[in-house]
C-alpha cells in the first residue's frame, strides 16, 4: 500500500517530444502554430539534448536554449519562450520551472556518477 502512495506521489516522467506529440494530436494546429511548437521543441530538446555535453558547438546551442528558456517576459520578440507558449496555451512559468528542476536532476545524477567513477578509480588504485 505505502509503495502505491509512494508511485502517485511521483512526478510524471513525460519527455517533452511526449508532451509536443498530445498537443499536435489534440488540436489541429494552423501552420503558424507548427511553426511555434517546432521551434519550442527545438528549444527544448537543446536545454536537455546538451546539458552535459564536452563539444563547443553543442555547447553554444545549450547556452543559447538555456537563454531562450530562462528569460522571462521578452514580450517584445514574437519568438520569445513566453510568446511561443501563450501562443499554443502553455504556460510558460509552469514549462520554465519544469526545466528547471529537470536540469538540476540531472546535473546532479552527473556529478554523482562522476564521483562514483572517482572513487572506484582510487579505490582500484590501492
């Protein structure tokens, strides 16, 4: 029973291309619209396609995804994060926040394995 409670409790692990393909299935999306969900899907897979990545150029396209993403209120550009998710009847501070502690998770995981593989490689050393 406690492990039943313990799995409702959960967060819900949806990939965003998950999330992206309910909405085009749901609504029939105008081509404009396509074009906002392509290009917030886009941004999106960078910020979690890139988080531990060593290339320069990938990592340039994570700076640039986590810019996009975490800024807020650029109502100014039509393709800002905010727009793009009011546009398509998002919510983009639920989304940013949701990315948010995505990538805290997951830096985390890789600074513990990290810390896993420097240990097994002193200990292999003694």
């Amino acid at each position: 029973m406690e492990q039943t409670m313990d799995s409702l409790l959960q967060p819900d692990a949806l990939l965003p291309a998950q999330y992206l393909e309910t909405i085009r299935r749901k609504n029939h999306l105008d081509p404009e619209k396509m074009l906002l969900l392509a290009v917030l899907e886009d941004g999106v897979t960078c910020f979690q396609k890139y988080i531990s990545t060593q290339d320069e150029k990938e990592k340039r396209l994570l700076s640039e995804a986590e810019e996009w993403v975490l800024m807020e209120q650029n109502g100014d550009w039509v393709f800002s994060f905010d727009n793009i998710c009011e546009t398509l009847g998002l919510n983009p501070g639920y989304i940013r926040e949701g990315l948010q502690r995505w990538r805290q998770h997951r830096l985390r995981e890789r600074d513990q394995l990290r810390l896993g593989v420097n240990r097994s490689q002193r200990a292999s050393r003694n």
